[in-house]
C-alpha cells in the first residue's frame, strides 16, 4: 500500500431506531501546535479545519486527479458507493513510484480513507445519489489553492486498466 494511505473500517452501531457511525476521531489527524495567547507557550491539538459533502447525482461521475502539498483528506461514502484511485508522487525518480492504488468505498460498509498530502487522488461514483463526507486539514483558500491537478488520463498508463473502468474481480 502507498505509504501514509490508510483505510479504515468503521464500526457501525445498531439498534431499533437504526444505526450510526462514527467517521474520525481527533487523535486520527495530523497534530499542530498552537501558540497561547500571550506568548505563554504552545500546547497540541489535532489539526482539523473543513468538512464537506459532496453529492455526485449520477454514477460514474469522475473528480480526478489533484493533490495536495499540506492537505490531509480523509474520506467517507455515506450513501452509494464510489472507487477511488491513488497515485503517489512523492518519489523521484518517477521510476520508483509505488503501484497506484484502488479502493471502492460504499455506505453498506462504512469505511474511512485517509490520503496524506503529496499523493494524486480522485474518485468515480459508482450508483445515482452516491454522497462523501470529506474532512480536512486545511481550509480550502480558492485564492491561492492547496492543490495541484492534472489533465483526465494523466495517469492511464500506470494503472494494469483504465482506473475508471468497474473492475470484476
């Protein structure tokens, strides 16, 4: 597995009113230091700053590639299911690259995918109404953006199959 990229399984919790998740803990994020104010030290807090929903209306609907320089992401499908495809480009020279990777997240078995920076990442529903929860660790600046894309197909040819394509397996 690309190193730093996690996937989680989340424990879901039952009962006869229905059933509830929960998706990342404090102690599961990257750590920052606040300073006090004052200038009376520091203290360390987990580093949080942005939670949104994306809501991709129909399937095999592509949000790809684009990576991060300080952005931790740390994603949830909450209703649908989707695949998302990795590639890290944290190695120079390129050669040496670790194997991209694939997950399919899906609501029928909550799961939690953390993708630390550096590392190219995009999804694809996979049914109608497919719904991420995606949390941050940075605010999103439209000014000056954390992030880095590139064209659709960038990365086709490190893939044994078109990434998009629903493999069986």
């Amino acid at each position: 597995m690309i190193d730093g990229v996690k996937l989680v399984d989340l424990v879901v919790h039952f009962d006869d009113r229905g059933d509830l998740f929960e998706v990342v803990h404090d102690f599961e994020l990257p750590i920052e230091q606040i300073p006090i104010s004052g200038g009376s030290g520091s203290i360390m807090r987990a580093k949080f700053r942005q939670t949104y929903i994306v809501h991709n209306r129909m399937p095999y609907v592509v949000r790809a590639f684009h990576k991060h320089e300080r952005l931790w992401d740390y994603f949830c499908i909450v209703h649908g299911s989707a695949v998302f495809c990795l590639v890290d480009d944290r190695e120079e020279p390129k050669e040496l690259r670790v194997k991209p990777e694939r997950f399919v997240l899906t609501s029928r078995k909550p799961q939690l995918l953390v993708v630390p920076p550096g590392i190219f990442h995009g999804w694809m529903s996979l049914e109608p109404d497919t719904i991420l929860l995606s949390i941050g660790s940075e605010l999103y600046d439209r000014e000056n953006p954390d992030e880095v894309r590139v064209p659709f197909g960038s990365f086709n040819e490190l893939f044994e199959r078109n990434p998009w394509e629903v493999w069986a397996k």
